[in-house]
C-alpha cells in the first residue's frame, strides 16, 4: 500500500501516469550491487565531527562502504530519520556515480536473482528495458543526482511517509509546475 501510495503521489505531482516502477528493500539493493567495487563515499556534511571521530574518520572521512553492508551502516548511526536519508543517498549516490559503465550488466542480473525478495514483479521485457536504459545513459555519461526526499517519520510504524512537502521538492527538482503539471523552466528557450 505504501508503494502505491508513493507512486500516486509521484504521478500527481508531475501529472504523468506511472506505469511502472521499481521498489527494493534496502538489504536487496545492497545484494544487487553483486561484485562491484564498493564506493568512496565522503561523509564531511553528512556527519558532525564528533560522529566523524567516534568512526574513526576525523582524518579522513571518505569511507569504502559496500552496499551490501551500507543499511546496517547508516542505522547503526543512529540518525535521525532525515539525516539517515540524506546519507544513504550519499552512499547511492557515490555507488552510481562510480560504476555507471557496470551498471547496465550488474543491475538486471541482480534483478534476477533477487527476484524473490522485491517488492515489486518484473517481467523478462521490464530488466531488458532496465538494461538498456542503464546501457544509455552509461553511453551518454548521465548526471547522476541524488535527493532525500522530505517526509514523516512514524517509529511505531517503521514507516517513512511522503509529505506536501515531499511533493513540494519533486516539483523543484523536476522544475514541473504545481499546477498544471507542465514544465516551466526560466532556463529553456
């Protein structure tokens, strides 16, 4: 319910249907990252010094972190819900940005031996369309960008919950109007 809730709210804030979508659990993306290498995630603004310093980091704080281990890493911080989000976007973020080229090839095979745990079905034409579009933005050296989305966090529950406020900030990143779902970027022509 929670992913259907996610993905209406997405569709309404850009006014598009969503058809499709993607949904693993923590522990499952980490298992998906398969032999990779792990990424060099610099952690100065995610964490303070103090925390820095009880990893062992205040020196350096770019940590090797794979991703198999990065959900029992960031929770055994003991962050709050937001900060914790904003550092394993971190983490993601560095993950995607470092092996991009990999992508294509890692990804749908992991897809498909972790079938039995995601939260959502894949067909065989859903991971050759993912590979593809791994393979394309691999080929045309895509930005990678990361946010954390803003919501509520429900402790009880376990539950991170999309906000107004969660909507606000898919709109500026998408640059889509509120409104009328359309574009309204000051920057095209």
């Amino acid at each position: 319910d929670a992913l259907l809730g996610a993905a209406a709210l997405l569709a309404a804030t850009l006014n598009i249907r969503i058809d499709k979508y993607l949904a693993v659990t923590p522990d499952t993306l980490g298992k998906l990252w398969g032999q990779l290498e792990p990424p060099r995630v610099n952690l100065t603004g995610l964490l303070d010094q103090e925390a820095l310093a009880a990893l062992g980091l205040e020196a350096d704080p770019v940590l090797s972190l794979p991703p198999a281990e990065a959900n029992a890493f960031i929770t055994g911080l003991g962050l709050p819900p937001a900060r914790a989000a904003r550092v394993r976007a971190a983490v993601w973020d560095a993950a995607l940005r470092q092996q991009l080229d990999n992508l294509a090839d890692t990804i749908p095979a992991g897809l498909r031996k972790q079938s039995g745990s995601l939260l959502t079905d894949l067909t065989a034409q859903d991971l050759l369309i993912l590979e593809d579009t791994l393979e394309f933005l691999a080929d045309r050296t895509a930005s990678v960008h990361a946010e954390a989305l803003p919501g509520d966090w429900d402790a009880d529950a376990g539950r991170y919950t999309l906000t107004e406020d969660s909507r606000a900030a898919v709109q500026a990143l998408f640059n889509v109007s509120p409104t009328d779902g359309q574009l309204s970027s000051a920057s095209e022509p």
